[in-house]
C-alpha cells in the first residue's frame, strides 16, 4: 500500500491524541476514585446509583424518625411509670385507711398525704416534651390537656368530673419504616379516663383519688351504716385503683411492645445503612487495582508511540540527495 | 533534423516532469491537494519505406489522481461524524450535569423531603416549619437553575444554527465562484484545472462538515450543489442562501430556511441531516426537547401531587378545605402556540388536571375528583378498563364492585399525575371538532369536539384545553408544551413562605370516643380524598352502638342525607344514613369522603365521633402523607416515583450520551479509512517525489545529450562539405 508522507505525520499525532485522552480519563478516575464519572459512562449504573442513594437517605431518615419516636415513647413510659408509683403508694395508704384503730385526725393526715399524691398526679397527667407540648392532650398539643373540673363530689364519675378532660383522642404517629406508621403518644382518655366501676358508670383515676379522699376526710360518726358502709367504700375505692392500675399497666405494655419493635427496626435499618452504601459504591466507585494497572499499560503505549514517531519522521530519500 | 526534434520532445517532457514533481513537493502539505501526475505518449511515427519512425513524445496532459468515488466516501463519512460530533459536544453537556452530586435534582429533591419528615415529627415546631420551606425554596430554585442552563443550551443552538447557516452561505459563494473560473478555464485550452477542481471539492469536504450536501457535475464542468432532498444551494455559478429564521410552529426557536430569489421557505428539519447542523437539530429536537420535557414533568408532577395532598390537609391557623388551604407550589399553565401561518384567530388555553387523579388498589384503579362540578371519576387503569362517574362517592363505590367484581380499597391511596413528558399538536379539523396528537409516538385523539377530546386527554393525559375566544380555520394548529416551563416557573407559594404556619401538616378530621363509652369499641380514622367533607367543629358525625339491632350496629347522626358505604373483606355495601350500620370489626366505612374503622368490643350506647380537628396543633398525618409522595408512584400514570422518573432522565440522556459517542467513534473510524484510502492514492509521498525528481533529471540529461549527439552529427556534416 501507498502511504502517503502527510498520512505518516497525521496518524501518528491522531495516536498520541488517544492514548492521551485515555490517560487523561484514567487520571481523573483515579484523582476521583470514581468509576463512572458521567452517566455516559454506565447510564444503567447512574440510574441506579441515584435511586438506591434515595434509598439510603430515605432509611436515614426512618433510623432519624426511630429515635425520635423512641426518645417520645421514652418520655411517655417515664410518666407512666410515675403513674404506676403514685397509684401504688396511694393503695398502700387506702389500706392503711382501713385499720379500724386509726382516728378520725390520722385519716385526716392520710387525706392530706393522698391530696399531695393527686395533684402530682395532675402533674404527670400534664407532663410537657421537650417543645413544650403536652403528651397526653392527643393532637390539641398545646392544649393543657387535665383540669379540675369544680365539682362537688356527690361522688365523682364521669358525669360529675373531679377533673375534665380537654385533649382529644388523636394519637400521633411517625414513619419509622416504609410501611410502618408508629403512634408515639398514647391517649390520656385512654389512661385515666375510663375506669368503669361496678355500678356500670366510669370513673377517671382523678375521681377515684378524689372519692377516697372524700372517704378518708369523712368523720367516722357520720357514716350512716357505721363500719360497715364505710368498709364498703373503701374496698371499692381499693377496687378502683387495682383497675386504674391494671389499665395503666395495660398501657405501658403497648409502649413497652412499641420501644422493643422500634430496637428491631434499628437493627434493621443499620445494617440496610451499611447495604445501601456498599451497593453504590459497587454501582460507581473505581477499582484501583485494575486503574492503576491501566494507567501503566496506558503509559508505556504513549512513550511507545513517541518514541517510534520520532524514529519513523527522520526517514527522507532527501536526506541522501 | 528529426534528430534535434525529438530531442526537444523529450527534453520538454522531461521538463514537466520536473515542474510536476515540484509542484507536487509545495503542495505536499495542502489540505485538499491531489498529487498530479504527467501524462506521456509517443508521437505519431513517420512512415518511411523503412518502416515508422518514431517522433519523439508528447505531453497529454497533466492530471490529479483523483478517485471521485473515495473522495465521496470520505464526504459521506466526514459529514456523519461531524453530525455526531456536534450532537456529542452538545449532549455532554447536559449528561455532566445532571449527574452531578452536587449540581443534579437529587439532593435537593432529598433536602425536601427529609425536611417534610421533620416537620411530620414535630407538626407545631416554627423552626421545623420553616426548615421545610427553605428545602422547598432550595428545590424550586435547583429545578430553575437547571431549567436555566438547559435554556442556555437552547440559546447556544440559535446562536450556532445561525453561524453554521453563514459557513454554508459562505462556502456555496465560493463554489459559484470557483464553478464560474473553472467553466473560463476549461473552455478556453479544453484541459481539467487540477487545482481548481481540488479547491472546488475542499470546499465541498468543508461543507459537508457543517451540512451534507450531494453534487452532480454538470457537462461545462461547474458543480451543482443540493441539501436535503434537493433543495438547490449551488447551481452553476449561481449560489442559493440559507437563513436561520423563527420555527412557524415554535417562533422562539430558530431553524433554517432557504431563500430563493426573493422567497423564503422553512425546511423541515428532518429533512437536513448530517454535518454539524443535523447534529444541532438532532439534538435539539431528541435529547434537549426530551430532557427539559421530563425535568417539567417531574416538577409538574411533584407540585400538581404535592398541593392535592396539601389541599386535604389543616394548617396551624385552624384552615381547612381546598378553598382554604394555601397552595403549597405556584404552578404555571400548559405552555400552548399558535402556528405562524394560521389562517384563523382562534385561542387555545390548556389546563393540568387539578387535582390529579388518586393511585388505589396497588394502582388498578384511579379516583379523580372535578372540583366544578363535584363529580367523582374512576377508573380501572388496566387498558380497556372501564370507567364510571357520580357525585355520590359511596354509591360510587358499590358501582364499580358491581361492573368489576373488585372493592376500591378508600384505605390508602396517593396522589399521581398522567402528563407525560411529550408536546402535543391541536389541529382543527371543522365544525367545533379538533384533533390532537401526541408527538412522541404520534398518536392521536380525535376529531372531536374539545368536551369530548378532554374526557379523553384529562385521563389519559393529565390536561384539558379550552377555546375562549376566537374563530379557527381548517387546518390551523397550535404547539402545546405542557412541560416545557414548567421547572422555569415552579415557585414556593408566597402564602406560605410569608406564613409558614400556613403548611397543612394536620387533617381536619378526628375519630375519638369520649370518656363514658363502657366498651373496648374503637374508631380508627384512615384517610379522606378530595371533595370529603370534614364535619365542621361542634357538628361532629356521631355513630351510636345498638346492640338491640339485629345484627347490632350503629346508628348515625349528623351525615343527613349522605350515603355510607361499608367495606368489609367480601363486599361493599351502601346505606343510607338513617340506616342502622352492622357492625363487622376492622371493615372501612365510607361516609362524606372519609374512611375510617370501627374495632374491638363496643357496648350499648357508646359513641364514636368523626369530629373536626379543633386545636389540631400535634397532630402531623398530612406531612407524612406528603412525606410518602416522596417513594410512591406518583407519575406515569402511577408506575414510577420522582426520584425514579428522574433516574429514568438521566440514564436515557446517558445512554444517548453514550450511543452517539459510541456511532461517533466508529464513523470517526470510518472516515479515518476512507481518509486512509484516498491518501493512498492521491497524497503525496515525498520519497516517491524524490525518485521521480532523480529519473525526470536524468531524463533531461539525457535529452540534452540528444540535442548534443544531434548536434556534433551536423558538425560531421558540415566538415565534410568543407
């Protein structure tokens, strides 16, 4: 074949310019660690790439809203657990209301002692979070959720309130997983407003603090039946707080049950975390190994390449004429 | 004296010989330039008894060598890959940035919802509140800057489609000209201009760089010169020109005309292919329409889904309903124009759907809600799936079971959007009828009147249009870009961010039991759906447990003359609200557009109250509905998510991307060879030149000698005479 003199001296330039280029590629990858610099590069890879980053961001923010959840349902657990103590110290003070030696003075004390224990109640009824709003008013958040109702106990029920209820039952949620909304407050309706009582009537956990304090203020003399009636009432009021009991119980088994699934989650979540960021970075990450294994083959094809030329555009017929 | 004769003949052969070589050797480097060659014969030979005599030789003529059908070959590449290697140049462009982990959709599209998540958390937070619209600003304004350099991009073509349209006027005077030197030329010693003709077909090689062109050579040997499929550019010595004037059906962007005299026409564009005009066009029309397209569809559905969910929610001023509730995004209208040459002056407004149609039952159907006229639609979103209206949503309901066997499913459901990423053209076809056609497959919907063609297009396409004013001609048609503008005008409401609290984070609605309820009955609320209509405070919806009935159930107050549909795991039944419900634990009941449960062991005269959301503050079921737009399928008709439709973006500008430079590279290869193939043949090799400057030297040497030998011959003569 003929070649002509022009062609020598393009090819060769058009030769280098590859191989440059192709270095230029490799040293960017390798100063990038990046594989696919451009999505022309693996456009499959690229989409992928963004949506599995989604991905990983979303679940983020799912371990983000796990701990939220966790720190309110905490926090709920903590009051509640407030709760179960005072109605615990306040059923040994009933008992000890019905030690038939007792005068009509140290009721009055017990009285004054189970008086304490109910406005501490109201407290933790009206426990704040950290912003500020109330967590047991359901979504009327800033809403002070328990207040004294004024009434006079004739005795206190649900349709004579020691105590009234200005919350809502709104339970508020999180997404602490794909398909997993959470609620993270639980009701104060639910915990201390629906106490049924053997007449078939409810009673709130206030009302039944207030009924026995009503008993333990009740001068002995002035019970109609004399012990026996005054026996009956205190029984009932026993009753009443072992079912104020129980149901708080019941509800700190449901916020118990929620902080345990929400450790699973996170077991779940983190090592999502770690699978997320292991498939991107097989999706787009360079393997140094083989660039830099290029990047030598690359550069011996250069020097390769110049050197020939040089050789190859010293030859001329002219030179011997 | 024959013998000085024929010396001369050599001695002149030999000479052009030599000039040759030279000229050959200058012209070693010239871009263009064919080697020429001496074309030599012997002269006719004298007839003598003896036998012929030669005469010495002649020169015949001095020709390139030149193979018409390889230069071809090399134009028929070089205009290809010059076509490739605009489109390339152009689309990386976009390919680098869309990619860009920092410059691209995504993080921005992630700030968003992360910010969505912590308000969803802490619903009554101002700082939360006003985290989410500074993600929201900082979206709107990621998707504006890259509208903004996809519309430099836009820009950059007009402004190389004119330069390159100059290059070719350019280039064709010059072939005129040449055309015009070469007829004088050739005419007057009726031999070939080697080095005319060789400029001739570099300019033809240049033109064919920024168009492709086809010649025919006509017989007074000028060159006449078509683009297209024959459009004339060249003829004779006579040269046409190209202008970049304003698309008749687009006039913002420019494309190319021919003028011709003094008419000018537009040349479709597909008819232009190759060299760095096609590659413009191309590019334009393929991958810059399509990604500015999909970045508004994208928006477009983000905003469109976005306020419908937002437009069911409560803000933190106690706001409710859709006429009440600020819009979340400012949204622009379907882009529509009117095609230049229209005969008539009728007017076309378009319209998104709004709000768009919910996804139920895992996408197998949609419920679409005419805020006008309170009319309900579903649809079964299989193909040739059916479709039934009514205003009565729960009657609705037990419809659809009817004709399709299967029960909508009101527990969940989201938001998606039908528009698509193409642009449409409306053409009126007479009478009150049009046609519109889809340009991305050119399917078309229609004739039809517009009421028609937009229960067709509203569900199918996600928008409606409208003619309120004018009077159209036939055949008079009008472009609508539904998604063109769109990521250049998306905006964050300024009602809401003046007025941050203005974010409907709540749902006006709240399912409770009050405190004297005796059973463990529970109410679960589950969701509501445009056009549901939240009880207002102090009216609540009021179900009443009668375990007397048979079977027990509730009855209803405060849902006067709505219908109650309940759905449990075999059927949809519907009631009328004087109607005493059956209770089935965990069935959905339907009333007024919103769904909700009724579980556990309820007791004679419990009640449950659907009551407004009053004080609401806490309360953040809205925000994480908007915060699972963010991975449900909201567009496409319900198939894909945002963040999916915009990895779908970038990989098909990827794989474009990629396809071009892939074809580029080999017809780079290709004309590499041909390159290849006529330098074989027609460059120059100076060690050839070399040899033949020897053996044309010595030719003359020895022709000189003739002259000499000739020369003392007669000296012999003349001595002997003397």
């Amino acid at each position: 074949m003929r070649v002509s003199t022009a062609q020598i001296f393009e090819n060769a330039t058009l030769n280098m310019n590859r191989n440059q280029t192709d270095l230029f590629r490799l040293q960017n990858q390798i100063s990038t660690g990046r594989r696919v610099l451009a999505p022309e590069d693996d456009p499959v890879a690229s989409a992928q790439a963004l949506v599995t980053t989604q991905s990983q961001q979303v679940n983020k923010q799912f371990l983000e809203n796990q701990g939220n959840a966790k720190v309110q349902l905490t926090m709920a657990e903590t009051t509640l657990d407030g709760v179960t103590n005072v109605i615990q110290y306040v059923r040994e003070r009933a008992v000890q209301l019905g030690n038939g030696a007792l005068g009509d003075d140290q009721r009055l004390a017990i009285a004054t002692d189970l008086q304490q224990k109910f406005d501490e109640l109201v407290a933790l009824a009206n426990a704040q979070n950290g912003e500020g709003l109330y967590l047991f008013s359901g979504f009327k958040g800033g809403t002070r959720p328990f207040s004294l109702a004024g009434n006079a106990a004739t005795p206190y029920n649900v349709t004579n309130p020691s105590v009234s209820f200005n919350g809502d039952g709104g339970e508020r949620v999180l997404q602490v997983e794909a398909s997993r909304q959470m609620g993270v407050t639980v009701s104060g309706d639910d915990v201390f407003m629906r106490l049924r009582n053997d007449s078939g009537v409810n009673e709130s956990l206030f009302d039944v603090f207030q009924n026995l304090i009503g008993i333990a203020q009740r001068p002995a003399a002035s019970w109609p039946g004399g012990g026996a009636e005054f026996g009956q009432n205190l029984a009932t009021s026993l009753s009443q707080l072992d079912r104020g009991l129980d149901n708080v119980l019941r509800v700190r088994a449901t916020v118990g049950a929620r902080l345990a699934e929400l450790d699973s989650l996170e077991t779940v979540a983190t090592d999502l975390d770690v699978q997320f960021a292991e498939r991107v970075s097989n999706l787009q990450d360079l393997d140094y190994a083989q660039a830099i294994s290029d990047l030598t083959r690359k550069q011996v094809q250069l020097q390769a390449a110049q050197r020939s030329f040089v050789t190859i555009s010293g030859l001329s017929l002219f030179n011997f004429l | 004296m024959s013998f000085m004769s024929i010396g001369v003949t050599a001695l002149n052969a030999a000479q052009l010989g030599l000039l040759t070589t030279e000229h050959n050797i200058a012209n070693a480097s010239t871009v263009g330039y064919n080697r020429q060659r001496v074309g030599q014969s012997a002269n006719t030979p004298l007839a003598t008894g003896s036998g012929f005599v030669g005469q010495g030789t002649q020169v015949d003529s001095i020709r390139r060598v030149y193979n018409e059908f390889i230069a071809s070959q090399v134009n028929q590449s070089q205009t290809t890959t010059s076509e490739l290697g605009a489109y390339y140049d152009q689309v990386t462009l976009i390919d680098n940035m869309l990619a860009d982990p920092n410059a691209g959709l995504s993080p921005a599209l992630q700030d968003f919802f992360r910010g969505v998540q912590t308000v969803a958390a802490s619903p009554a937070s101002a700082p939360a509140r006003q985290a989410l619209v500074s993600s929201a600003e900082a979206l709107v304004t990621r998707f504006q800057s890259i509208d903004n350099r996809l519309s430099e991009l836009y820009e950059s073509v007009d402004g190389q489609v004119a330069s390159t349209v100059g290059g070719i006027n350019s280039l064709a005077t010059q072939i005129a000209e040449i055309n015009q030197r070469i007829v004088v030329a050739e005419a007057a010693i009726a031999q070939p201009s080697n080095d005319l003709r060789d400029q001739r077909d570099q300019l033809v090689a240049e033109l064919n760089t920024l168009v492709r062109v086809s010649t025919v050579s006509e017989s007074d040997g000028s060159l006449s010169v078509f683009i297209g499929n024959g459009q004339q550019l060249v003829i004779g010595t006579r040269a046409n020109s190209l202008v970049a004037i304003p698309s008749y059906a687009d006039p913002e962007r420019m494309t190319v005309g021919l003028t011709n005299g003094n008419t000018t026409q537009q040349i479709p564009e597909a008819i232009i292919t190759g060299g760095s005009l096609a590659g413009l066009l191309r590019f334009r029309s393929e991958s810059l329409d399509q990604a500015t397209n999909a970045l508004g569809q994208i928006s477009a559905s983000i905003a469109l889904t976005f306020n419908a969910q937002h437009d069911l929610g409560q803000d933190l001023l106690g706001n409710v309903g859709a006429a009440n509730i600020a819009d979340f995004f400012a949204v622009s209208s379907p882009k529509v124009i009117s095609h230049q040459l229209n005969q008539g002056n009728g007017e076309i407004t378009a319209t998104f759907v709004s709000p768009p149609p919910m996804r139920l039952n895992d996408g197998a159907f949609s419920l679409s809600f005419n805020t006008a006229t309170g009319t309900y639609t579903v649809n079964q979103l299989a193909s040739g799936g059916g479709t039934w209206n009514g205003n009565d949503l729960s009657a609705l309901m037990d419809t659809v079971e009817t004709a399709t066997g299967q029960r909508l499913d009101m527990s969940e459901g989201n938001f998606f959007t039908q528009l698509t990423g193409s642009d449409y053209r409306l053409t009126f076809a007479g009478g009150a009828n049009y046609t519109l056609t889809r340009l991305s497959d050119n399917t078309s919907f229609g004739p039809a009147d517009l009421a028609t063609l937009n229960s067709q297009i509203g569900a199918s396409e996600g928008f409606t249009l409208s003619a309120p004013a004018g009077t159209p001609q036939l055949n008079d048609s009008f472009l609508i870009q539904p998604t063109r503008e769109f990521a250049r005008n998306i905006d964050v409401n300024t009602l809401i961010t003046s007025d941050p609290r203005r974010i409907a984070t709540a749902l006006p609605v709240l399912a409770e039991a009050p405190s004297t309820n005796l059973g463990s009955g529970r109410i679960a609320f589950e969701s509501l759906v445009p056009g549901a209509v939240p009880p207002a405070t102090g009216s609540p919806v009021s179900f009443t447990f009668d375990a007397a009935a048979v079977p027990p159930g509730f009855t209803v107050t405060g849902a006067a003359g709505s219908s109650i549909a309940v759905t449990t795991n075999s059927t949809t039944t519907v009631f009328a609200s004087t109607a005493t419900i059956p209770y089935t634990p965990d069935a959905l009941i339907t009333v007024n557009g919103m769904s909700f449960r009724f579980s556990g062991a309820p007791q004679q005269g419990d009640r449950f109250l659907l009551s407004a959301n009053v004080n609401g503050i806490a309360d953040g079921r809205n925000a994480l509905a908007l915060g699972q737009l963010q991975t449900q399928q909201t567009m496409e008709g319900a198939t894909t998510s945002f963040q999916s439709a915009y990895g779908q973006l970038v990989s098909d500008v990827g794989n474009k991307t990629r396809e071009v430079r892939v074809t580029r590279d080999a017809q780079q290869k290709l004309l590499e060879q041909a390159q290849a193939a006529r330098e074989a043949q027609s460059g120059v090799n100076l060690d050839e030149e070399a040899a033949n400057l020897l053996k044309f030297q010595q030719a003359y040497q020895a022709a000189a000698r003739i002259m000499d030998v000739g020369n003392r011959l007669f000296d012999e003569l003349l001595s002997i005479a003397r």
